[in-house]
C-alpha cells in the first residue's frame, strides 16, 4: 500500500485514536496549526465521543479503530491509548498507509518498536514517537548550552519526577514517568549508557511498582539518575546537570524561570590552590537565567511532524530514539526483577 | 583508673580536641551551659590556639593531646578532628578515666567503634557520639508524629543532602555526609535495615566518591533513601517521609518552617472508589506546619552530656548507635567495591 | 420588549460581546456547563471571528452588537469589552430584555453604573459584575476564616498585584488591576471603607498610571493597602490579613497552596508577661494550609449567574456591588488629582 | 580637650556602650579586627556585664557612662542604646574627645543631630552613623549597577520590611525599621526627596505606629515607597528597583542570591511596534544574579570606622548622613500627625 502523499497545497488530515488524558491536547494544537485539520477522533467511551462531537461538529467520531482507518479522509494518525495497545494500533496504521505519531513509550517492548520501525520503513511512513519534552524551550536550552561548551565536560545528570498519583494501572512508575527523563537523556549527550541499574517499590498495593530509582552509566564517566514516584507529597519536577565548568538546575515546576546556570565548579587543582579539607576548592559565581522560547512543546512537535511528512525531514523523535527508551525501559525492569543489579545495556 | 567522679555541686570541666570547624561550637556551647566550664583546647595549629588564647583566656590549650589529659583540669572530652584518628584519641580519653563526646561518625571501623564500647562500658566512664540532629526540634518533631500514629505504617525515607563543598581529603561524601541522615534513620524507626546498596561517583579527582546515593532495606517494607554531594550547585537538605496516613516534609534549610505534614495519602481501597487510570485514588488534604523547638541542637545535645556524666543516663547517641551508623557506612564502601550490589546488614 | 423567560427545561442561551483576552473563557466555560449553549459572539476583529466559526461553527458570529440582539437565539449577553464601552452596550442588552453579566470594572463612572442598575430593575432582568475572585477557593475559605471568628478582629488588609504588562490604553493600572482587590474587600468585610487616598506614578509615558498604592480606611480602624503596577520585574499576587488571633496569607501564584493561615498574634497584655523592647510579645504558633475548592472561578461565576436568571436568586456579586467598586475607583482618581490626599467615601 | 590622637602602631581602643541587641555585634566585630582592641562595655544591668566580664575577662565593665569615659583606655566609643539617649551620650563622649559611633537612627530630632555634628567638628573627632546596610555587599552591588548605567533612569524605589515583632517601646515603628531603607535610598541615589507621605496604623495598643507606608518624591520624577511593620506572620525584606532599562530585586531573605537584575524593561515606543492594549510593550530578558562580597557589614563598617580615625577619612555614613535620615523620620512624623499629607522636605 502506498504511502499518504500529501501535497503541499492540502492540509494534512489527522485522526486521534485514543481521547483520555492526553489525546484533548493533541487535537487541540493539530487543530491550531495552518496546513492541518483534525478529522476523526477514536475513543472507547461514548461519553467521550459525545463530548468531543459537541466541540468539535465538523470532527467525525467512532469507537472502533478499524474503522475509523477506513475512511479516506486521514493522512496521519496520532495515537495515545495505554501503551500495551501501541503495537497493534500502529500496525494499523502503517498498514493503512498512514503516517504514525506514538505517545511515549513508543511500544511495550523493544521487539515491538524495533517491528514497527521496520513497517514504516517498508511503507515509507513517518513514524514518530511523542517524547514531548524534547520541543520544550528548556531542554533546547540545556542542549545548546552543552554544544557551546558552556557547561564543559558534563559529570551528572540527576531527575526527579515526584508527585502524587496518577497511579497507572498497566504500567509501572517507571514506564509511566521515566519515559521523560530517559527522552531528555537520548537527545542531550551523543553517547549511549552502557548499563543501568534500577530499585523499585510498592506499597500501597497496585502491584507495580509506585517509587523508583534509575542509575545509567556512560562509558565516558557520564552518569545519570532519574527518580520517578507516585508517592510524593510534593511535586518536583527538577533536574540537575553538573559539569566541569557549569551547573544547570532545570526546575519545570517554575512558570517562568525554569533553567538556572550556575558558574560554579569545583576543582582540584584551581589556579594552583593548595587543598586542605578545611579549605573547599570551588569557584562560587554568578547564576544566569536565561530567557527561553515559551511556545506549547506539543505545538512545536505537532509543527515537526507535518514537516515530516511534507517536507520529507527525519524526525526528531522517530523510530530509533523510541526503541532507545524502550530499551531502557526494558533493562530497567530486568534490574528490578534482579534485586537491583546493573544490567548491560549493549545491543 | 577509676572513672571521673563529678559531685553535683562542682562544675563539669570539658576539654575539646580539635578546634577546626566544629570545636567553637562545642567550646561555645558547652561554655554557656550552667554547671560547665571549658577548661583545655587542644589543636595541632598554633595560630589556632592563639586564637583561642585570644577570646577565651582562661582556657588551658595545647597541640598535645597527651598533655592535655595529663592535666587534672579535665572531667570529659569532646572530640573533633578528622575520624581516623577518633579511635586513637579515645582510647586515650577513656585510658585516662574522662568521659567522652565523638563527633560523627564514631570511628573508621565497626571495629574500632566496638572496642571504644568495651573500653567505656568497663572504665565506667559516658560514651557519646555526636549526631547533633537528633537533638533538633524537626527530628524530636518527626520522632513524635511517628509515635502518636499520625504518619501511619511508614513507606519510606528519603533524603537529599546535597551542596557545593566542602571536599573532604579523608573521608568519601559517603561518610561525610551520610551519618546525618543514618543517625535519623536509627533514631526514627524501630527495626534495622536488613540491607544496603550503595552507588557513587568522582569526577573531580580526589580519589574519593563525591556523589553517591545509599539504598536501604528494612524487613517490614520500609525503605530509605539517602543522597549525598559535594558537587550540587544548589544546597539540599530535604527528607521525604511518607507514611499510610500522613506524608511529612522536612527542609533544613527552611529558616522556620522545617516540617510539613501532609495529610494526603494514597490507596486502592480509599472508601470504595472505582480505581481507574484516570481517576487517581489519592486524598488531597490540609497541610499543617507545626512550631518546632528552635534551641540549637548542639545546646540541648551538650546539656545530655552532662546529664550522662552527672546523673549516670544512658545516652540517646552513645556507643550502640553510633557503632550502627559506622556498620551501614561500612557495608556502604563494601557496596560500593562491589559495583553497588546489595550487601547484608545482619550481624 | 419583556424579559426573557427562562423556562427550566431549556438551555439559556448565551451571548458574548468582546472575544480579546476574557471573552474565550466566557465561551468556555459558559458551553461547558449543562443548561447553557452559547450560541453568538460579537467582536469587531473580522480574523477573530473567523477563529471563532473555526473552533465553534455553530456559534453565530457579528461584529455589530446590534444586529447581535436583533437575534430571537439569545437570553442572555456576557459583556467582555473595553471599560469605556460597557455602559452604552449594557444598555443595549438591557433594553432588549436580555439579562446581562459585565466584566469588571461594572462602568466608567457611577453614574453610569447607577443608570444600569435602574434599568434591570425596571426591565427586570439579572445584572451580574464579573468580579471573578469572588468565586475562588481561596476568597471564599478567607470569608469562612473570618465568619468563624477564627481571625479574630481583622486589623489590615494589604494586597500586591505586580507584574509587567499588560499596558492598557483606556485606563490606569487602578481601574486595570484594583478593582480585583476591592471588590474582595467589598465581599470579605460588610463595613464600608469611609476614605481612600491614592498615590500614582508615570513613567513610560503612558500617560495613565502605571503604579498606584491606595489605602483605605474603615470606620472600625480596619485599613485595606492595594498595590497595583504594570512596571515590575516579578509578578506578585500576594495579600496579608491580619487579625487579632490569626494571620492569613493568601499567594495567589502558588499553585495549589494559595492560603496560608498563621497560629500567630500579637499583643500587649499576652499572658500578663512582662513588655519590654527586647522581649517582643507575640505569639508564635502553627501555619495550617487548608486544602481549597479548586474548580476554576469563572465556571462557578457562570453557574451563579444562569442560577440567577432560572431560580431569580439575588447575585452575589450584582449591580450594588459592582457600582460599590467602581465609587471607590473614582475616589482613587479624586485623591490622585488632589496630590494623595485622603477623600471621604460617604455616599 | 584635644581629639584622642592615635598613632599607627598602636591598636585604637574602642569602648561600646549599650549591649542589648546590636552591642554584642559591635564587640565581636571590632574584637575580631586587627589593631584595634575593645577595652571597655558599659550597660546598665548587672547581670549582661557579668555575661561580658565571663566572655571577655580583659575588658573592663561599668554600668556608668560616666565612670566609662574618665579611663584613660579609650580612643572611641560605639553607642548601642536607646535612640533617645543617643544625643547625651555621644556629647560625652564627644566632649571627652574620643571618636564616636553611633547607632541608626543617630538622633531623636534633626536639631540633635545638627548639635553633634558641629560639636564633632569642633572637636576634631570621627563622628559617624551605623547605617550597616550600606555596608552589604548586596547594597554596594545596587549602587555599583546604578552607577554603570546598566538600570538606566531609575523609576521607583519600592521597599517592605516587615515581620512579627519585636515591638520597640520607645519609638514608633517607622523609627525603628524606616532608618535602614532611608539610609539606602540617601546613599543609592544622587539627588534628595523633596517631599515625603506617610500613612500609619495602631492595633495593638501601645501608643506607637505598628505598621506604616512611606512615599518619598524626588524632584526628577524618582520615587520611593517604604512599607515597615511589626504586625506581619511573615518576614520579608524585598525591595524593587525599577529602571528605564533593567530592574533589580533585592531580597534580604534569600541565603545566598540576594540580587536578581532583570533584563526586563517596558516602553512605548520599544522598536517601533504597533502599541495595543493586548499587545503589552514590554522586553522579557535575562535574569542574571550576581556574587556578592558575602563580609559581614558590621566587619566591613568597623574596619572603616577605624580608617577614618587613623586616615582621617570622611566617613562614609557620618554625621550629614545622618542627618538626612533623622530629618526624613521627623518629617514621616509630621506627615503622619497631618494624616497623611505630603510634607515638604526643603530644608
């Protein structure tokens, strides 16, 4: 089956499978976008369908899939159902002849993502997975910062993802929450972590884990921690990323002034210094905090991928970088069921 | 020789060794208590003690410790100079039959810590170890919510203390800055961890860790975590305490407002709600932040010394539970030699 | 032309004049409610109602308010217009029978405001100010604080609403930002202010101002400080109330913690001990953050105001309470044009 | 009698009078200074001098100014009393020809302080006014920007400072706190209020304002406001400099980042864009947060004190400034009294 062609006069027909939490938002900003129209919305619940025909007139509805991919009148879809249906979903869809947009995580297994890249190879598809984060004016920031050497050689990464609830009832925290982080790790530095070590907890009963800790290691030295919990009665959103020149503190729950630079560094063998314990050799500067592009990340997103698919470009979150995570994912659970060992992380 | 013998009427005399960060303290400290007096400094640096000499001229100093216990001015000793030689001048303090005041953590080795016990049990003579935040309001605060049953069946502990500095040239950040929160750990809760995982990292080149974070596992469920850094660019001191029934938040460096009870929980049962993965099952209540007592910690710690000394009490931080701490810093390094796996507490 | 009967059976049908920066949540919120369809939207910017038909094409769209009313589809008409025009287009509304629901500030003058008053008296329709505060969590917990006697007498009110932007053209930050704040002190205290005095400042040549402080004074020995200002860096939304038991603080930027309610007083005779200038008497004691109703404002407003219309319940916030805030601004203008000094508030 | 000579070798002896709250502070610090020497503590209760004499057993103590000023041990002396002993207290000393530190505000009345700076003069001695904030690093950093013309035109001055307690018997609260702000805003800016508004509040019933709200007006369109109270649940101690092209925020309260300079500015004719009401015109930049000199002021200003004495350099807070101070605190008075009309402050 031939791939959508789209040609660059028409606007690109979207349909969204999947209208729960996160689905609103998406037909929102593709709705909002010039060259782009959202046609048809699936969802399981007819209350929901309702809803949405209410708002939205002109969108057509439909509780089933298959359907729904009948129609002639969708170029893309984007699909954000529980992750467990996102193989088979984008199956669909490829087989159709559509371009795909998977929420994160891209798949429930790496075997599953790394099929699904193969499909929309073969059908000359855009498959894109949803690692929103990635748009954020924030993590652009932090990734120009590190280009520059601004930051010089980064030590750390270090995130913590804490709220309470939702609780998930087919995933883990860590499928749940992690996905984020493990995104954000995938763009910000070229290389790959070689193994990885995770801890996790229940307690309240779900029968998944509900807190957990994630270490990744780098063979350059590089290590990260992400943090992920369900049981916290703060929310904290906030990464710090210490190198040996600067410290960035990344706060998401700040409404403006979300990245923080510190000109800070610690070092032995400062300006020739003479090191006694009593006497800490660091550098104490000025913190700079800069302004950033405060534009909707899934906006953004949305934008990219009808570049993709017009315009041909390789997406930013495809195929490869949803596998990636996935992988991680998948090497986090066998950590767990490990009682918390590292586990290798080579392919 | 016979332990000091202190009558009611007459002031106890404290010597301090080590005048470096910590001793003013306990000089200032146990100079404004009632029923004390500071008698003998003892420093290695000469510019030291004549500072010392300077602002407190009646007070006897010299680099000698042995000299110093060889005066008869001398009832009990507190101890603050780098932990490995916390054994060794102990000893000597016990040997010559005062009563001793160790700053944390006790000593290097669980070994050493059990032979100072030995010697102090059979000199007759008190045994302390210095873990101040026992003796703050926020943790004597914390200890009581715990008690009254508010928290409910704790989840976990899980703390961050984390800053720039200062690097330490003899110890890791491990047993710089972990005894904090082990010592509340041991304080908190009534049973012991059954296991211990540690990971660390050094970047700057001092041979020592200079980030780790520590795992521990209790036999109920309950689990800790505990991070510690000398390469933050921003300053933590935060515990998370999560329990059944009430969540509490302790920030150290809130000037006032240390602690924060949340009366939010999380359950599946919670009055018979249908869970779904939309509908979060958590309760969002008030949240209370109770007066604390506001004397400094050292003050009310100082004043326990004494009263060990002069009515024969058993100390809330003596020989045991300053050796428990020094046997989770040890399984800590084991840990860590061991790529972080978890290593067994049982004795 | 009579009133517009509502039977109960039907949905009121709502229209809006003004589609800038408030009309959108009017729609909003107005559709989302059951009992209520919105069925035209007035604005003079044709692009405006182009996005309007786009997002909701069932929804009648002109830009003339007259050929608006002209329409049999509409029982009721919210104004979100510029101030200056309120008055004349009210009038529109009320003439035609509509029941009408006006932005804040009700009108330019009182007089005006007083003109509209009569009119839905005589015409017998519902006249509702939109002061939105009024409808939060966070006002209406501080109203219930204050009835149960839990703050005691209310000493001051002082309120900071700062930010930069937005520069309106037709009036000064009073009329922009204040009228927030006075019509929360018009709903929390049922005495009346007897004299207000303002001080304002220009200076980016606005030729408005851009910065004022009003002070009013109570007959009791209340006094209310309001603090408004389009010039600066950070964006304050803070108010303190002091009482003779409690103190409240209510941020309104938090995002979940707006009201904070301190154990805290001060007095002279407290407890009989002893005044002197180093031993300050006051009482430090508990802060408790009581959780808050959190359903956005404008949809219980919304509701309020179709509750008004179909079961002629008296609004909260009508006529009389709208020209109360608007006399009170045009005395803020007396003082400033008299150089600050205080003006009587007797009617 | 002639001025206390001190020659260079020798240390400058200082005597402090008055140790309540801010002596201590004054002992400590000049005792901490290289050649200069605290030789004598005057106060008039027994049980602080005996407090004093334990502490520091060299100095010599008196609870009678008299009997303190006839030793011949003396070369300055540092007032730390009530303010309306200030005037007699520093003619003594004045008289007995020693240098003279005052504490803020320097007098009760402008004629007081006119009467010691011509006998200051007379006398040939150091007469200087402990204005410590303009001593901070955070204070010296403003001034450094202003100077730069990194904050333009300055706009407005807007200071709070206002916590619970501690009530002060003697003097009202805008003589209590008012001094430190008007001490900042005498030394930041170049040109002098020429009017002055103030608003004050009684509740608790000790005769004395307890909250207040001054407005100063400077000739060039500069103005001030200063809020002071003792009757707020919480401390702040912010204040907002707003400038043509930067604005600085100035938080006392925050630990370390006590300065945030905001690349924010707002304009009418900013780039020639089209000015709207929903359009704001104004510029989001950068926030940068400076290092500050972290030396306590006190260190800092006793240091200077003894270079004036030695090097007979004009002070930087002496007499005139003072002056200004004490001359804006009698006009708030007068302002107050007249209920809150502008006064004029030409001299």
């Amino acid at each position: 089956m031939p791939a959508a062609s789209v040609s660059s006069g028409e606007p690109i027909r979207v349909a969204v499978i999947g209208y729960g939490y996160w689905g609103p938002n998406l037909v929102r900003n593709f709705s909002g976008l010039d060259g782009c129209a959202v046609t048809a919305v699936c969802d399981l619940d007819a209350e929901v369908l309702e809803a949405v025909a209410r708002r939205y007139p002109s969108v057509r509805t439909t509780d089933d899939a298959t359907a729904l991919l009948r129609g002639d009148d969708i170029d893309a879809v984007a699909i954000a159902t529980p992750v467990s249906t996102h193989h088979r979903l984008a199956r669909q869809v490829i087989e159709s002849g559509r371009h795909v947009l998977i929420e994160k995580p891209m798949t429930s297994t790496a075997e599953e993502a790394r099929d699904l890249i193969a499909m929309a190879e073969a059908a000359g598809v855009v498959l894109m997975v949803d690692h929103t984060f990635l748009y954020t004016g924030a993590v652009r920031k932090i990734r120009e910062l590190l280009d520059s050497g601004e930051v010089g050689t980064p030590f750390y990464f270090d995130s913590e993802r804490i709220s309470l609830g939702l609780l998930q009832q087919d995933i883990n925290v860590i499928w749940d929450l992690a996905p984020h982080d493990l995104s954000i790790l995938q763009y910000l530095f070229d290389e790959s972590p070689e193994s990885l070590q995770a801890v996790g907890y229940r307690h309240v009963g779900s029968g998944r884990e509900e807190m957990a800790t994630l270490n990744l290691h780098y063979p350059g030295g590089l290590h990260a921690q992400v943090r992920v919990s369900w049981l916290s009665p703060v929310k904290v959103r906030r990464t710090l990323l210490g190198g040996s020149r600067r410290m960035i503190v990344y706060d998401d729950v700040e409404p403006s002034e979300k990245i923080r630079v510190y000109d800070k560094g610690v070092a032995l063998d400062l300006d020739g210094e003479e090191v006694t314990p009593l006497k800490p050799i660091y550098r104490a500067g000025d913190v700079h905090i800069p302004t950033l592009d405060r534009t909707e990340a899934l906006q953004v997103e949305a934008a990219h991928f009808l570049e993709c698919i017009r315009d041909g470009v390789r997406p930013l979150t495809g195929g490869p970088e949803g596998l990636a995570v996935v992988e991680w994912l998948e090497a986090a659970d066998r950590s767990l069921a490990a009682g918390g060992t590292f586990v290798s992380l080579e392919s």
